[in-house]
C-alpha cells in the first residue's frame, strides 16, 4: 500500500524526507508530498514505511488503494533501483 501525507497534520518538519530510500517525498508549494509510484512501502528496505515510522505528528497513512503485493511492490522497487533488484 502506498502512503500519503495528511496536509492537515504535518509540521513540514521534514523528518520524512531523508527517512524515504527511494527519494519519493518531494515539497511542493510548501507542502509535503509523496510523489506518486514511487512509494513502495519501502519493500526491500525495512519492514514497514519508515516515513510514518518517523513522522512526530502521525501525518502519514495509507493512501486507501489497498495494499501492493509482493510483486507489485518488488517490479516498483527494481524499477526505482535496478541497481539493488536486478530484473532478471
């Protein structure tokens, strides 16, 4: 499942920032956004997405598309990183 920022709850700390493997959180207009298909709910990095992981405010949720298979998550995570999944 991809993740979203709450705009109504985050504090533009930016915490999320560098806490994303696949530099998918971008500031727009000032606010923080997730850029869309670059959230792989850090597959093959941690266990879960480590930018609600840090988040003070709890500004960081599932998006609500429902959650992104193994597979679907890994083609993303090769496509972002094909330098750490090799698509073979």
């Amino acid at each position: 499942m991809a993740q979203v920022i709450i705009q109504e709850r985050c504090t533009r700390c930016g915490v999320c920032l560098p806490a994303c493997p696949n530099d998918g959180i971008e500031v727009v207009a000032g606010a923080y956004v997730i850029r869309d298909g670059l959230c792989t709910g850090c597959y093959g990095f941690h266990a879960a997405p480590k930018c609600a992981e840090v988040c003070p405010v709890e500004a960081v949720a599932d998006d609500g598309t429902g959650p992104l298979t193994d597979e679907e998550a890994g083609l993303r995570a090769a496509w972002i990183h094909p330098e750490r999944f090799p698509n073979d």
